[in-house]
C-alpha cells in the first residue's frame, strides 16, 4: 500500500466534483480532448493505460469510480507524457488542460503534485515497459475501439 500522508486526503485529491460513467464514449471524448489540447504523441495514450492498470494491480485496494477515474486517467497521462515525450508538459499544463476539456471544473496544482507522487509512489517508479507488452495493449485497445491509426 502507499504510504506517506494520510492516504484518506490523497486518495481524496483523486475525487471528481461530477461524476461521469467511465464508458468507450466517455474515455474516448476525455482522451481525445486531452490529446489536442495538450498535444503529447498518441503513444502515451496507450503508455498511460498500461501505468494505469499497473497502480491497480499493485494497489488492489484503490477502485476506479464514476468520480475517480477521470483524475487517475490524467494522472496516468501526465506521468506517462513526462515519460515519454521530448518535450515534457509541466503540472500546471494539466491543470489548464483539465478546466479546457472540462468547463466548469477545477484542479489545483497541489492535488496535481499529490496525486503525482501518490501514484508514482504506488506502482513504485516503475515505469519501464517492454516493447511486447507495449504492443499487447495496443492491439487490445484497437480491438475494443475498432481502428487503426497511430498511437
């Protein structure tokens, strides 16, 4: 499990206002919003997804909700643009990001900064993927959503 502050107030930083059912719809609209707003390559895309269930296979506890999943997703994604891109965003990118693909909401810079080291602490900095798993995930998600195209 994560330790280092209360888990109770980091896991809290990861509870969206508005709730919002985590379906292809849904994920596919955030995704993409994200994407053309913060302009990181499609890879990270599918990095991000392998990080994500990563956390959960580590911290079986945690659930993803109708009011998690939005904030662990850009989690996944800030870490995995980090990561991954030349030319990496900062923390306050994503908060400006989040208010563009959400009207309406906010998200502080200190719940981006917890729920980055909350996560990173939980799945233990471990963020090297093989290239055959790399490829198993991106072949599933072209499954699930029907198409080709880069990412």
């Amino acid at each position: 499990e994560v330790e280092d502050q209360p888990p109770e107030k980091t896991v809290q930083a990861f509870e969206d206002s508005v709730a919002a059912e985590p379906n292809l719809a849904t994920i596919r609209s955030f995704l993409r919003d994200m994407a053309k707003i913060c302009r990181y390559t499609p890879e990270c895309n599918v990095i991000a997804l392998i990080l994500l269930i990563r956390f959960f296979a580590y911290q079986p506890s945690l659930k993803l909700t109708d009011r998690t999943w939005r904030r662990y997703l850009l989690t996944a994604l800030m870490i995995s643009q980090k990561y991954w891109d030349d030319r990496c965003l900062r923390n306050i990118d994503f908060t400006v990001a989040w208010r563009c693909a959400l009207p309406g909401q906010t998200l502080e810079l200190e719940a981006v900064n917890a729920m980055e080291k909350f996560f990173l602490t939980g799945i233990g900095y471990d963020l090297y993927i093989q290239p055959d798993k790399y490829t198993a995930c991106l072949t599933e998600v072209r499954s699930i959503v029907g198409g080709g195209g880069k990412g």
